[in-house]
C-alpha cells in the first residue's frame, strides 16, 4: 500500500508540475494601462466587460482546469508533508514516510544541532539542513575535544655570526673617521656692510 501511494505521488507531483508549466499569471483588468491599478486579480465585473465574455485575444480568467491534483497539494517538491519544527520533543510525533521537517528560522545555534541529531536517529529528511549543516559540525567537534588553551612559542634571541660581528666593527671605524660638519649655529655670522679704509690711510 506503501509504495502505491508513493508512486501516485510521484505522477501527482509531475502533472502538478505540467499544470504550473501551463498556468498563465492572471493579471486585473486595465493593470496594463493604469499605473494606479495593481497586478493583483480582481474578478471583472461589467455587463460588457471583454474579459468576463471570454472574448478571444483578451487575457484569461481564473476558472476551474488550473489546478493541479488533489492528492499533490501543499506537498513539497521532494514528495514529503512540511511540518515547521521547534525543538527536538516536535521530531519525535513525526511520520518518518511521509513527512519531513523544517526548522523554524527562531531557533537557536544549540537546539538546532540537538534537532538534527534526533532527526538523524528517526531517519526523518530534514529540508533545511543544508544552511545548518556547518554549524553541526562544529558543535559535534567542539563537544569531543576538550578546550586546550593554543601553545604561544616564543620567539629565541638570534645569535650574530662572525660576519654580522665584522659589519658593526667598520660600522664604528667609519661614524669614528668621519669628520664633523659645522653647524649653522657654530659657522660664522657675515654681516651686510663691508668696513671700508679710510682716507688718511689710503694718502700714507
């Protein structure tokens, strides 16, 4: 009986898929021309109205034939029930066969793991598991190991070679040899006026 209802599924779920294929989207009467009128369906209502005539080259109307099967309703695409799943005790009323859970968008890092955990156990397809399946990981590592503090290594003074030793040596010798360069305070100040002989001097 099982696996008769899992293949009626099936072929609900494909013709469901063909009849959205074909669904046109039904647009309110003179939204295409009105910007003040919105997309949404209005059922037109006049005694003239193209669109309640069904006049050909007008849009369609809602009616009856659009739908897809009955047994294929409020399923998801994988063939399973969606139930919305806050915590772990949720998990365990579910129906591993025709079910499958979704974790609401509420609940925390913590009980999101303990969630996943149970399902993994009941066998029961969780549908957002993809978004969490990270933070599991972490969480089961992080529960195994136990918190060790990281080792700092400390960094060993390095020792100078003979060459390094040779360097600074003429390093020394050359700041010693250099001469000094006066300063602007010590170089003498040149005044505008130059003395001039006078003239008794100049006569002897």
């Amino acid at each position: 009986m099982v696996e008769r209802k899992t293949s009626l599924t099936k072929k609900a779920l494909q013709t469901r898929r063909r009849a959205k294929h074909k669904k046109p989207e039904f647009a309110r009467s003179e939204s295409w021309r009105y910007a003040k009128l919105s997309t949404s369906w209005r059922r037109p209502r006049g005694l003239d109205h193209k669109m309640r005539r069904k006049i050909k080259g007008w849009p369609p109307t809602v009616s009856t034939g659009y739908k897809g099967p009955k047994i294929a309703r409020g399923l998801h695409p994988s063939g399973y029930r969606e139930v919305l799943v806050h915590n772990a005790k949720e998990i365990a009323v579910l129906d591993p066969a025709t079910q499958a859970a979704r974790i609401a968008h509420t609940v925390g890092r913590k009980k999101r793991g303990q969630i996943i955990a149970e399902a993994r156990k009941k066998k029961i397809v969780v549908l957002n598991a993809k978004e969490i399946k990270e933070e599991t990981v972490e969480l089961e590592t992080s529960s195994e190991k136990p918190d060790e503090k990281p080792v700092e290594e400390k960094a060993k003074p390095k020792k100078k070679t003979e060459k390094s030793k040779g360097k600074t040596a003429k390093d020394k010798k050359g700041q010693k040899s250099a001469p000094k360069s006066r300063t602007d305070a010590e170089k003498p100040k040149r005044t505008g006026k130059t003395s001039k002989p006078s003239k008794g001097a100049e006569k002897q």
